[in-house]
C-alpha cells in the first residue's frame, strides 16, 4: 500500500524508495526476459548506435529517435575500440548493452503487464494526483560490469517535457544496486531548488518549421542566470540510494539525480519506465514522440 505519508515525502525529497515493490518472482522473470532479449538480439543488423547522457554528446540519428514503440539496443562506448582506423566491438554483445527500450512496457507483454497493467502503479500514480496517467516511455538498464558507464547530474524533465511538468520515473532494480556497481545518488530536495533551465528536442528548421533530423538542448531565457545563482552539484548533499531486486525508487522529473561508473565485476540491471500525465502538453520538440501512448486507466 502507497500512503499518504509516503507521497509527502516524496514530495519533500524528490525521490523515494519503497523495498519490495515488485515481488521476488516477478523481479526473476524481468531478469530472466531481460537477459533472453539481449541473447536474441542480433548485432550484424544494428547500425551500431552508441548512447552517451551528457551535454555534449547524446545519440541523435534515426535509430534512437524512432525507438519510442520497439525494442532498441544501445551499446556503451567503452564496448568499442579502434582497430585499423575501425571501430570494433570488444566486449560480448551481452556485456556491451548499455540500455534497451524504449518502448519495452509496448512490445513486450511481461514488461506490458508490469507497467501499464499493475494496479500497485495505479496506486502510486493515483496517490500522487495523477489524471490521465500515460506510460511514456521504457528500458532496461544494463550498467556492465567495469564498462558501465557514469551517469552524470541530470533532471528528467529536462528530455521528458511536459507543460506543467508532470514526469515521474519509476526505477526498479532487477539486481543488487550498490555504491561499487554504480546506484543511484540524488540531491534531496533539489527538485524545489533547481527549476528546469533546458530542454533536449528534435532538430527543426527555424524557418520553415520542418523536422531537420538530429537533437539538441534547447536553453530558457534566464538559464544563465538561473545556473549562476544556484549551487554547484559538489556542493550539494547527495544520497546514495542503494536497493535490493525488487526495490522502487520514484524519481520526480525535477530532482537532480546521477550515478558512477560501475567498476565492479557485477551488473547492476534495472527496469525504468516513465509516467505523464495526459492532462498536460507534450509538445512535437520532444526528442521521444510517439502515436501509443499506454493510459494507465
């Protein structure tokens, strides 16, 4: 059961754990579907997208942003190196995922079922004063042993925009998390401190106002100002938020959250997925777009 006074403290914090959300023998059967989807993925018919969640670098070519209704694949960079002027990959496919989704709670019926069929998601949703709450987005996130890559400060409203802003994440750990491998941190209350300043879209020509390819962040009027007057991510207070399989974290769109690198020799598999409300406008800059769009109700 979802209580009242969880919601608040989600709403005070930005974030909140709730153990066992998800029982032992679904948490398996994620992994298990998990694991079989990435054995079945054939790497010769992949263009070989790269994923990087950075500023500077971020995946922008037909194959991400047309994954909003499939099962796509997208590959750490550390699973390739430089041969002869080629880039090869080196890892085995299944340790070389970065992610998959991002329409796994679509094409998939356990991961349909888990997502949009759970009436312990209902509850949240509906604790947390959602209309027309809406199945946005999905993925598996693989975080590789000792290639798993850092995820840096980041909002999620920031490429999952809505007007007011109404995304919520909800992060499920299909294995241990841990500080070694690579779990999440937040700043707490950072989503009452820190308003959203950019946003990440689809390229459009600013003349004629026809998609042109491509993604870009897109910055508000006062974001200088705005980033000069708040603190630094070093000088926050950041809570490493460590979970066991089965455990939710809620994420809200606005909260400042990151993760390290995973050096260990463990992965650290997590199903997330994201929720909107219908109620709000979610406009075309959006880089994820999409004409299914699962109502949770």
């Amino acid at each position: 059961m979802f209580t009242s006074e969880q919601a608040e403290q989600f709403e005070k914090q930005g974030y909140l754990l709730i153990p066992n959300f998800v029982s032992r023998d679904e948490t398996k059967a994620l992994l298990q579907r998990s694991q079989e989807l990435l054995e079945r993925f054939d790497v010769s018919t992949h263009p070989l997208t790269r994923f990087t969640t950075s500023d500077k670098a971020h995946v922008g070519d037909d194959y991400f942003l047309n994954s909003s209704d499939n099962i796509s694949f997208f590959f750490e960079p550390d699973a390739f190196e430089d041969i002869n002027g080629r880039q090869e990959l080196v890892k085995p496919k299944e340790k070389a995922i970065n992610k998959f989704g991002h329409g796994l709670h679509i094409s998939d019926p356990l991961f349909h079922t888990i997502t949009v069929e759970n009436p312990r998601v209902k509850e949240v949703v509906s604790m947390l004063g959602f209309e027309q709450p809406k199945a946005l987005q999905s993925m598996v996130i693989c975080k590789q042993p000792e290639i798993g890559g850092a995820v840096p400060s980041h909002q999620d409203s920031v490429f999952l925009y809505t007007e007011p802003q109404t995304a919520v994440g909800f992060w499920i750990a299909l294995e241990d998390a841990t500080a070694e491998n690579g779990c999440l941190s937040f700043a707490s209350g950072s989503h009452r401190t820190h308003p959203i300043t950019k946003r990440f879209v689809r390229k459009f020509d600013k003349e004629t106002g026809e998609e042109i390819g491509g993604t870009d962040f897109i910055f508000f009027d006062n974001h200088e100002q705005l980033q000069n007057d708040l603190p630094k991510d070093e000088d926050l207070n950041w809570d490493t938020v460590e979970c066991k399989p089965g455990d939710l974290v809620l994420i809200h769109g606005s909260v400042l959250h990151r993760s390290e690198t995973n050096t260990s020799s463990k992965s650290r598999f997590a199903y997330a997925f994201h929720v909107i409300d219908g109620k709000a406008d979610y406009d075309k800059l959006n880089w994820l777009q999409s004409e299914n769009i699962p109502s949770l109700w």
